[in-house]
C-alpha cells in the first residue's frame, strides 16, 4: 500500500517538473529574438507562440483526468454542452488573428474586438481549447 502512494506521488511529481519544465522552454520560445524570421513567417511565429503552444499546455494539463477517465469502466461520452458553450468561443478567439487578414474577416469582425490587442486572449483561449479537448471525452458509468 505504501509503495502504491509513494508511485503514485513519483508519477505527480514528475509530471509536475515535466510541465514546469514545458512551460519555461515555451515562455522562451515566446521571448526568443524575432529579427531572423522574415515578414511573412511574423504571423505564423505569432500564432504558433500564442495559440499552439498554449493548446498543447492544455492538453498537458487535462491529461490527468483523461488517464482517470480512460481507466474507469463504461461507455464512452462526450460533453457536447461544454465543448459547445466554451469551446466555440475560445475557438473565434483563437483563430481570430487568422481569420482577420481575409476577406472573411471583413464580415466577422467585430467593433468590440480590437484589432490590436494583447496575447493574453490569444493564449488563454488556446489553453482553454486543449484543456476542453481532453476533459469532455469521458465515461459514462453502465447502471
């Protein structure tokens, strides 16, 4: 019994250091110096930097719950009310900086989102999305 604890404590500590270890490599990522990439790579560097690596920190952080929800017996399910009710939000913001440049932007977008604004929606929306692509796939218990 002791031995399950102390794993179980070994398992969360390294995942623990492991994210640690990925959010700092990603932080540098972001603030690494961008006078080498040419103009036209600026955006794609920008989504990557705010959007993707966020997403992949969200799934990192789901990904616990998601072992927890694998090991579980029954039928598997997914929470469409909060994939629909968050994710698509999180989405617009995410893909926002994409969509804006085209032409469809010119119809989509919106007074009250500023064309200049900071990361933070940007990376709290991609964190949002990796997170809810993990933790609405579940189990569903058989009665």
């Amino acid at each position: 019994m002791k031995s399950n604890k102390l794993l179980k404590f070994i398992c969360i500590f390294v995942y623990a250091v492991f994210f640690l270890y990925i959010v700092l490599q990603a932080e540098y990522y972001r603030a690494a110096p961008k006078f080498d990439i040419s103009v036209s790579d600026i955006r794609l560097y920008h989504f990557i930097s705010s959007v993707v690596i966020p997403y992949a920190l969200g799934l990192l952080i789901s990904l616990p719950s998601f072992i927890s929800a694998f090991r579980k017996q029954g039928k598997w399910k997914i929470d469409w009310i909060k994939l629909l009710a968050v994710g698509l939000p999180a989405l617009y913001i995410a893909i926002h900086p994409l969509i804006l440049p085209t032409t469809l932007g010119m119809y989509i977008y919106s007074p009250t989102f500023p064309r200049y604004y900071s990361d933070l929606p940007l990376v709290l929306s991609g964190v949002v999305l990796g997170y809810l692509t993990l933790s609405v796939i579940g189990k569903k218990e058989q009665e």
